[in-house]
C-alpha cells in the first residue's frame, strides 16, 4: 500500500523519484560551403567538416547521430549544403 506525501517536510528519499529529461535530436542545415577545399581541387568531405565542427567550442556537447551529408545546392554549383 502506497502512502502519499502531504507535506515537504515529511519526504524521505524512499519517495523521491529521479526523474530523466529527454534528449534533443536537431536537424543542422549548413549552407553556402565551397564545393573544394581551399587553394585545392579536391572536393570537401563530411570528414573534413566534422572535423571542424568539432574543433569550436560551441559544439562541444553535440553528438552526431548520423555521418554528416555533403550535397552539391545544384548540379554545376560550387556550393555545397551540409
């Protein structure tokens, strides 16, 4: 039989319940990249921009889900969406 709570001071920890947040899944849309490298003409790879994402210190916490995608933005474009 449960007994409930009816006041702060009565709580033990056999009634209290951790409770976990869920974790965020965002959708990262970066735009405008040059197809190649710079000073190169090797075409950039989602290794090259992992890499760089991972070295800011605004990503610190953020974890890839899935390989990051290099699409060209059109056909016979020099730019590419990541």
């Amino acid at each position: 039989m449960k007994r409930y709570v009816n006041s702060i001071d009565n709580i033990s920890s056999d009634n209290v319940q951790v409770l976990r947040l869920s974790q965020s899944k965002l959708y990262l849309k970066i735009i405008g990249i040059p197809f190649f490298m710079e000073g190169t003409n090797t075409p950039i790879r989602s290794d090259n921009i992992e890499t760089i994402i991972k070295a800011k210190h605004i990503f610190n916490n953020l974890t890839l889900m899935l390989r990051l995608r290099v699409i060209k933005a059109f056909p016979k474009s020099d730019i590419v969406i990541i």
